[in-house]
C-alpha cells in the first residue's frame, strides 16, 4: 500500500509539474493563460504535491522499517524491500464454520486459557482430597550405637543383657564405649510399626478452600467464553471488512474509470482555453 500510494502521488507530482511548465512558458511570453495569478496558482499545487509525496516517502520507509524488524534483518543495508507482484483482486470468500472452529483452535490465548482452566481443575481435585480422611501406615527399624567416642577407643564389653548397677543407665555405664563397633555389633536395636489416622473435625477451612477452587474454576471457564465471544466477533469483523474492501475496490475502479476520461477532457478544454486552470 505504501508504494502504491507513493506512486500515486508521484504520478499527481508530474502532472503538476507538467502544469506548472506550460504555465509558466506563457507567463513568459505573457500570453492567454499565463497570468501571474494562473503561474502562482499553478506554482503552489506543484509543491503542494512535493510536500505530499516527501511526506509519503517518509512513510513508506517508516513500514519498511518496521518490516525489517519483524523479519529481524537490519534497519538498512543499502537496499528497499518492495512488492514483485500486483494485489490480487479475485473476490476471496471464506467457509464461517470452518474458520470459526480453526481460530479457536489455533488462538494462542484460548489455548492458554483452556491450560489454566485443567490446572484449575487439578488443583480443585487435590483441594477436595483433604475432606478425606487420611491414614498413613508406618515403620522403623534401626541399629544404635553408644559411646562416647566414635572410634580408636576400647569396647566397654556391657550388653543389653548385663546387669546394670542401680542409679546408672546404659549411657553412664557405655560412657567411655566405642560408639562404631556398639552400632555393628547388633546388640542395641529397635523396631515401631504403626498406623496413623488423621481426620479433620470441622473441616472449616478445607471446605473454604474448596469454595475459593471452586469460585476460581468458574472463573477461568468464564473468561475461556468471553474470550471465544471476542474472537468471534473478530472474526466477524474481518470478514465483513473483506467483502466492504472487495465492493468498495469495484467503486473505485469504476471512479477512476470515469475520473481518467474527466482528465482527458478537461485538459483538452484548458489547452484551447476554455476553462480555468483550477479545474
């Protein structure tokens, strides 16, 4: 668009040129149709359409240099990236059903949001879970070695089966004991089994947060459906633009049909002077 639009305005830019040159050589001559009013007139669109063209120059590299940064390629090298082709201008239709059902499942943000909503509804399961009541079976079994020193020290030669004095424990008796050859000798060894239940009475907050999983669950299904009513609308928007782009493009042609033979023929009455440079 921004090339055609530039030559669009160059092509006003010669025509002007071409105006104001005729103009001017019978300014100079001062001769029907040179008046200086008519030369000024003709002078000020000249640069009139200079002014534009400049103007959509710097625009058409303003797009081509945001071009180049999607394409992640220099802001400049030396050349312009331009079109090779013309835009198509075949009518485009599109089946609504099978765009519909492709957008949604191709938009990156619906396919986020439907992410969210199964990890809402993982952790609305794993929040349910602690209304359960919970038993846990559990066991040890374990060596014990006593002494005070680890190792590089004289066994104390006191087993579990010893007598001990009265007012002593094994700890005060194995006290001067090596604490290494204690543990892998067998002698000092325990063992639990066991089961354990936990169950909440109440369950105040487990059921408060199961509401707020709950609440938050609604909450990401909901915005799933506004954000699929958004898209489309979007895509109703977009479909609509192409069928008014396609029918105001036919207007258009036929405008300028009819505005190249306005052209011919008021250029053809200014020539023998029939009517003002204005029109």
């Amino acid at each position: 668009f921004g090339w055609r639009n530039l030559e669009t305005s160059n092509t006003a830019l010669a025509s002007a040129r071409s105006t104001w040159q005729k103009t001017y050589l019978l300014y100079s001559v001062g001769t029907k149709g040179g008046e200086a009013a008519q030369e000024a007139q003709a002078r000020e669109q000249y640069f009139q359409f200079k002014s534009q063209t400049q103007a959509l120059l710097n625009e058409l590299l303003q797009a081509e240099n945001r071009l180049r940064f999607v394409m992640g390629i220099s802001v400049s090298d030396g050349r312009l990236i331009r079109p090779i082709d013309t835009p198509t201008v075949a009518s485009v239709k599109f089946d609504w059903c099978e765009i519909t059902e492709e957008a949604l499942a191709r938009n990156l943000d619906l396919r986020r949001q439907k992410w969210r909503i199964k990890q809402r509804e993982l952790e609305l399961i794993a929040t349910k879970n602690h209304l359960l009541p919970r038993l846990d079976a559990f066991g040890r079994y374990r060596f014990l070695g006593f002494g005070d020193q680890l190792i590089d020290t004289e066994r104390s030669g006191v087993s579990p089966n010893d007598a001990i004095p009265p007012g002593q424990s094994y700890s005060g008796v194995i006290g001067g004991g090596n604490a290494f050859e204690n543990l892998t000798s067998g002698e000092f060894q325990d063992w639990e089994v066991g089961l354990q239940l936990l169950f909440t009475i109440g369950f105040r907050s487990e059921l408060a947060n199961v509401r707020n999983q709950q609440l938050q669950f609604a909450k990401a299904k909901a915005v799933l459906k506004e954000q699929e009513l958004e898209l489309s609308h979007q895509l109703g928007d977009a479909v609509r633009n192409i069928v008014n782009h396609y029918t105001q493009t036919e207007t258009n042609f036929n405008r300028r049909v009819a505005a190249e033979k306005e052209v011919l023929a008021v250029e053809t009455a200014y020539e023998h002077g029939i009517v003002t440079l204005d029109l």
